[in-house]
C-alpha cells in the first residue's frame, strides 16, 4: 500500500521530496521478495487483522502488489 501510496502521491504532485520515491522502491523490493514461485503475496495479515494477525495469502493482498506493481513498472 505504501509504494503505491508514495509513488503516486509523488506522481499527482501531492508528494513533491524525491525520498518518497526512494521509499516506494524499497518497499516494492521487499513485497517483491514475499511472491512465492506460485505468484502468491505470502505474509499478509490475514482477517481480522490488528496484532497478532496470521500472517497469509488473501485476494486484497495480491491485489494491493498488483496496483503498485502497475503503479511502479
């Protein structure tokens, strides 16, 4: 959520510091390196969410990776 975030509050002119920028790359390189082979986001908190959450794979998960890989390629 927060490399989509930053990159394109960045790219509307909401964001206007280049380390936004920085902080999308790297939060993308870490959301990269939790896809398995399968094309699966491991290590999202699963429902309800909130501490103590399992950590899994859900459809909101793969959908927030897509929106900022799109947002980011």
């Amino acid at each position: 959520m927060f490399a989509y975030a930053f990159h394109k509050g960045y790219e509307m002119g909401l964001l206007d510091d280049e380390a936004y920028l920085e902080a999308a790359d790297r939060a993308m390189a870490v959301c990269t390196g939790v896809v398995d082979d399968d094309g699966a986001v491991r290590r999202v908190a699963g429902p309800p969410g909130g501490p103590g959450a399992p950590l899994t794979v859900t459809s909101y998960g793969q959908g927030w990776f897509l929106k900022a890989a799109c947002q980011l390629d």
